[in-house]
C-alpha cells in the first residue's frame, strides 16, 4: 500500500475545508504539528487518517497510543514521519 498516496494525501483533501489558514501541503516533508495545523485539526487529520486505514485493512488501527506519545521523536511532526510510523505500526500487526 502507498500510504501516502491511499491514505495521508486523501486525508489531507478531506481536511482542507477546516483550515482557516493556509494549507496542508500534499508532500512527506509538509509540517504537521507543530508548524503545520493547530491541535484540533491535528487530532481531526489523525481520525480521518485511522478511517482510511480502517478502509484499505478492513480493521482498526490506533495510531495515537501512549506508546506513540513517548516516543523521542513524534510519528506526528510530519507527513512523511507518519508515514514511516504507519509503516510500522501496520507491520507490528501482521
């Protein structure tokens, strides 16, 4: 699956309308948080994000996780890093 393209840039179409401010850039190097939307669209994105997944495996996917959030470095900071944990996480549940 290319989870950018299946997945992280239709989330970012179906988040563009609740954007006051700019927008999310459809590139792996585009800020999401901080930098790139504030926390409500953030936890917003992240929810659009799981349903997609839901779609594509046909079962749920819990991205935000208190082992998500102790991480060192945040799966959150950009589209290419959560990318890269969505990878990992899909992995683990083979």
């Amino acid at each position: 699956m290319d989870i950018a393209a299946e997945v992280l840039y239709p989330a970012v179409d179906d988040l563009a309308p609740r954007l006051s401010a700019g927008k999310l850039e459809k590139s792996l190097d585009a800020a999401l948080y901080p930098g790139g939307v504030d926390s409500i669209n953030l936890v917003t994105f992240i929810a659009l994000v799981e349903e997609r997944l839901e779609e594509k495996t046909g079962r749920p996917v819990r991205l935000v996780t208190e082992k998500a959030m102790a991480r060192k470095s945040s799966p959150f900071r950009t589209l290419g890093t959560l990318a890269d944990y969505i990878a990992q996480v899909l992995g683990r549940e083979r």
